[in-house]
C-alpha cells in the first residue's frame, strides 16, 4: 500500500550535520536504503523536512522506514496512507454502499 511518509528533523541535528558536511550524504544514503517512489525536501514550520512516496506491504517494514530519520537527524516521522485515482475509482463501490447505509437523507 502506497504511504506518504512526512518528516520533520529537529534543527539542531540538522544543523550539528551540515556543520559536519554530512548532511547532504546521510539524506541521500537514507534515500538509497528507503528506495521511495518519490521525495521532496522542504523547509516546514520552521523545520527541514520532507515528504517521501513509500510502497509498504507489511507492517513490519515502518521501522526500516523510520529507524534511519530518528536515528540520525532525531526526525518526527508520520504515515499517511494514500490512493492514486485508480485506487479511488476502485472504492467507488464501497463508498456508494456507505452512501446507501450511513448517508440518509439530508
């Protein structure tokens, strides 16, 4: 199932890293471990941070997912599962039976 995993490092652990010049290496040896579909880097709240694309299958893969951001930049990690329109369209019927059962009329 497709994720949007949500990170937030804390600033100095970002910082403490870029001093050390290894920002940008830990960022992207994370990205070749984690292999997201996709990835943006922003700044956010007054924090760095970044939205992935992640395919888990099984529970157990989140902290492989998530052990790395803690570890290195004391990250706050969030999953959000998410559909693409193909996977909306497919649960038209379920949600038309929602309708049907939950809706009433308003």
């Amino acid at each position: 199932m497709r994720f949007i995993m949500k990170i937030s490092w804390d600033v100095e652990a970002g910082n403490a890293l870029a001093r050390k010049g290894t920002l940008a290496s830990t960022v992207q040896s994370i990205l070749a471990d984690v292999k997201p579909e996709a990835a943006y880097f922003m700044a956010e709240d007054g924090k760095r941070g970044g939205i992935l694309v992640v395919d888990i299958t099984d529970a157990s893969q989140i902290p492989a997912l998530a052990e790395p951001w803690f570890l290195a930049a004391n990250a706050k990690v969030e999953f959000l599962p998410a559909m693409r329109p193909e996977d909306l369209a497919k649960a038209g019927p379920s949600i038309e039976a929602a309708v049907k059962k939950y809706g009433g009329s308003r």
